[in-house]
C-alpha cells in the first residue's frame, strides 16, 4: 500500500464507517433530512483550492460534500508536500555526508601514503644498519686476523 493509499484511507476511514452503521442500521427508519436556506448555513470559510469551482445550479449539500471532499484531499496534498519537503532535507544531509565522507577518505589516502614513506623510510635505516653492522663484523674478523697473524709471526 502506497503512503497515498494509507493517508486516504485514514481520511476516510470515519465516513466508512459511518455508512457501514447506516446500513447495518438499515431497519430502522432514517430521519428526515431537512435542507437547511443557503442564508441560515454558509458554507466553510476559508479559500477552496483555485483548481476547483462550484458549478451552477448544484444545491448546498452538493456544495458542501463536493467541498469537504476537495480540502479533505488538499490536506493529504499539503502533508504529502510537506513529506517531499522533509525528503529534500534529508536526501541534502545525505549529500552533505557524502561529501565528508569523501573528504575524510582522501585524508585516510594521505594519511596511508605518509604512513608508507614512513615505514620505506625506516626500512631503508635498518637495511642500511645491517649492512654497517655487517661490514663492521668484516672488518673486525679481518682485522682479528691480521692481528693473530702478525702476534703468530
């Protein structure tokens, strides 16, 4: 079910249920209806949607069913609006998160590679201390030998 559906059918759930009760109520006898002057008994104040017009010559409960209908629709197109309006601001954070995300993941990049010469770095120091360490161990073993050579001879 559609949000449409389900704000319509909430809108309309009472009428519903008031012509079930009149026809569940079917037996006993209606009361009369009594029409009430145009004069006595204006219709609801307050503008109608611009895209609807009372025709001529319908009688004033026609007036006022075709009315109450009308706005009872222009209220679910009013909150349906307002529910767009509310996704445009919600779907502009998004955007907006989005974009630190993006941000964020290029400082997690920089970051990454700065990370990485520093490790390159470090590695290129212990290399270059095994190898002096090594050609220390060289020069001392040579040296021990020349030494015990020269002590021999």
């Amino acid at each position: 079910m559609s949000f449409t559906d389900e704000v319509l059918a909430s809108k309309f759930s009472d009428i519903e249920r008031d012509i079930g009760d009149v026809i569940q109520n079917g037996n006993r006898a209606l009361p009369s209806i009594h029409i009430i002057p145009k004069d006595e008994h204006p219709l609801p104040k307050g503008p109608m949607p611009d895209y609807v017009s009372h025709k001529e010559g319908v009688n004033q409960v026609g007036k006022l069913s075709a009315e109450v209908i009308v706005r009872e629709y222009e209220a679910a197109v009013k909150e349906i609006e307002a529910l767009g309006a509310e996704l445009k601001d919600a779907a502009k954070r998004c955007e907006e998160t989005v974009a630190g995300v993006h941000s964020m993941v290029n400082e997690i990049k920089e970051l990454a590679a700065s990370y990485r010469e520093e490790g390159k770095r470090y590695f290129l120091q212990i290399e270059e201390c095994s190898l002096m360490t090594s050609e220390v161990r060289t020069v001392c073993e040579e040296l021990k030998k020349k030494i015990a050579t020269t002590i021999a001879a």
